[in-house]
C-alpha cells in the first residue's frame, strides 16, 4: 500500500491476535538505515566484526525469535541483504556478520513496502526467489480516497487522542469542515489525516473544529475560500480573528514579527491562566523562529497558549512546545543565547526616552556586543553607534567613527 495507509497498524493486530501474541514483537523500517547498518541490525555481529565492534550484539532476528518480525520497507534492501534475508526464509537460519556459527530462529516475516515489487523484480531491483518466499499471503491496504467511509471515523478516533494529549476541550468538527475533510484527496493518507487533525485540534479556539483550523492545502485542495467561526463564539474573539487573518502577511514572509507576537500571546494567556510573569528560554525562541507557521497567526497563538497552559515554571521551555517544532534543530549560537527580556515601559513615555531605553536594554542583554544589540534592534551598526554617543556612553565615538569607514549592513 501507499505511504501513510495504516501498514504497521495492520501488522499490529496481525500479531496481537496470533498464537504469538504474547512473543516479541519487532519492527524495523529497513529504508530507514544504510546498507551496512541494516545488515547488523538484522542478523547482528561478532565482537572485532568491523570498527567499533568491540562487543558482540545479536540481531533483530534473533530478538524476535519466536515472535514476529516486521520488515517495513522491504523493497529498500540491498542486493547482499536480499540473499541473506532468503538463506533465513528457506532454512531458518543465519550466521552473525564476522561470525561462523549457524543460528536457528523462528520468525514470522511480516513485510510491507510502498512499491510495486513485481515491477522492481522486472527491473532487476528486486530478487523474484525472495519476492516469492515473501508473497505468500498479500494483503493491499486501499488509499484513503479510494476509501472515503473511513474518514468520519478516523477524525472522530484522531480528535479524542489530541483531545486527551493537548489538554484542549475540542469536543467535535463543524459540517462544513468534515465535508471538506472528505471530499481532499489525502495523497499521504491516514498519517496525513493524522497531523490534520491533530494541529486542528491545537488551533480551535472553541470547542469545535472549524474550516479556520484546517490545513491549508485541505482547503484549497477543496476549494474552501471563505473563513468559519463557530456558532457561540464572542463577536470580539470574531474579529480579532478576522482582523489579524487578513491584514497580518503570513509569518513565513515577515518572521521579524514571531517575537512580538509571541510576548503578545505570553501575556494574552499568562493573564488568562492567572500565571505569574513568563519568560521564553532561548531555545524556544530559536524553534519559533525556524518554525513555517503554516497556519499563520492563530498557529503561533494556540502554541503559546498550549505552552502556557503546561507550564509550571517561570519560563517556557522545550517540553511545553507541541513535538513539531521541539524537533526542529537548534543552532549552536541559539544555544548560547537566552530569550531578550521584556522591557516594561510606561503609557506616556516620550518616543526618544524608549528608544533609549530599549537600545541601551538590549546592550545590556548582549554583554556589550555591539554587532549583536545592532541585528537584534534590526537598525545598522552606524545608527547605533551615534545613538550611543547621545546618550554618552564610552567608546562609542571610536566606534561611530569605525563605523562610519565601513558599509552599512544590509
């Protein structure tokens, strides 16, 4: 079947309902690691095999033995993997790699792809031996499209779990956004539908799922122009909607604006939740930044407001952020950096004195790195440094005049 369709889940209650149920159980995605690798994870290996065997290790074929064996993506092994994969099929046993003794095993092979192995034997690719031993009793798992009854199901089953996992009170989904769920195509299948959902159910405002909180590519997939609000919702929260979907440009052309925003919603829901003052640790700032923001605003607004809502220390940390983005890689300047403070100003206060506040804040905040405190202000080197020689600070001067012999930063 197709990627997404549900092939391990198959496989799982092919095993849990078997005489072997009570046996290991074990999955390995063989697409998922290079070719020397696999072949270690499959049948092990010898202590001093190769470099770095300092140890011996057995191998998955062994782990599972007497129970089930789930090789996904079998079209992806190697040629030398094939012919030991058959040797194990026909005789039920091995050797380890860099070893002569023969191992016995008992494993049911349960084995999916997402390719047409009859066409892989055809173009040599594939063994036709081992493609016989392995097809004994195949099942094809349909698309989602071609099965389009599931769906309601499905996002019924998907929306309980996040319910559960988030926190979030989505009790259901508007018509209007479950027609459009089943009339998409869903080209990665049921992990697709999967995120669908489960980044709906962080972005409702209310207690329903609505077209707003939908993918993108769902709606325009389905041709949906026209936006949703649910039935019940306060004419403020409505237009507040409105008014930041339409005049805000998408975050992804503009990510100057994520930290603003981000303090915005901080304080928008610390309140809410009655939460003392709350900071962003450095990492968290660094993943709002890399992060698409493919749903825009509203997405960026329901992930602080999920963070807020875990948090029980005085800083938003890696944990309270949904996995999407804690597994976004960090760099190692981002490391190092901790989240700007806030700089609390009063109503009133005259334009240049918050400018001088927030230049020198953010100096502050960097040490005294100049090059640092000119990109975090988005103002150019020379800029800041006559700003300094204003307000008297030392070495500015020297700086200005530096400054001044060299191009203005882009």
């Amino acid at each position: 079947g197709e990627s997404g369709v549900g092939k391990e889940l198959i496989a799982d209650l092919i095993h849990y309902n078997s005489r072997r149920a009570d046996k290991p159980f074990i999955k390995i995605n063989c697409g998922a690691l290079p070719e020397a690798l696999l072949e270690t994870e499959l049948f092990g290996h010898e202590r001093g095999a190769f470099t770095d065997a300092r140890a011996r290790r057995i191998g998955k074929f062994e782990e599972a033995n007497g129970g089930t064996l789930f090789l996904d993506e079998i079209g992806e092994l190697s040629p030398s993997a094939q012919v030991k994969l058959l040797r194990v099929l026909q005789d039920g046993e091995f050797t380890r790699i860099g070893g002569n003794q023969v191992i016995k095993t008992d494993v049911r092979i349960i084995a999916a792809t997402n390719v047409d192995l009859q066409k892989a034997v055809e173009a040599g690719k594939f063994r036709l031996d081992l493609f016989y031993r392995l097809n004994v009793y195949p099942i094809y798992i349909p698309p989602l499209r071609e099965r389009r009854e599931d769906i309601r199901p499905l996002v019924i089953h998907f929306i309980k779990l996040y319910q559960k996992k988030s926190g979030k009170r989505v009790t259901g989904i508007t018509q209007k956004a479950l027609e459009l769920l089943e009339s998409y195509d869903w080209p990665g299948n049921v992990r697709e539908l999967e995120n669908a959902i489960e980044r709906a159910v962080i972005l409702a405002a209310g207690r329903m799922i609505t077209v707003n909180d939908l993918p993108e590519s769902v709606r325009r997939g389905a041709g949906a122009t026209s936006s949703e609000s649910e039935i019940g919702a306060p004419m403020e929260e409505v237009e507040r909607r409105i008014l930041l979907e339409s005049l805000m440009p998408p975050l992804r052309e503009r990510p100057e604006y994520i930290y603003p925003l981000a303090l915005h919603f901080l304080e928008l829901y610390r309140h809410k939740y009655a939460r003392p003052r709350l900071e962003l640790s450095g990492p968290v700032l660094e993943r709002l930044r890399q992060y698409a923001w493919p749903g825009g605003i509203r997405e960026l607004e329901a992930v602080i407001e999920q963070a807020v809502a875990r948090t029980t220390g005085p800083v938003l940390t890696l944990d309270s952020l949904p996995e999407s983005l804690r597994n976004l890689p960090v760099s190692e300047e981002a490391r190092e950096w901790s989240a700007p403070p806030v700089v609390e100003i009063p109503v009133g206060t005259p334009l240049e004195e918050v400018e001088r506040r927030l230049i020198l804040q953010t100096l502050e905040f960097t040490g005294g790195h100049k090059s640092r405190t000119a990109k975090l202000l988005k103002i150019g080197r020379k800029t800041l440094y006559r700003k300094l020689a204003q307000y008297g600070q030392k070495g500015s001067r020297r700086s200005a005049a530096d400054a001044a012999r060299s191009p203005e930063p882009q």
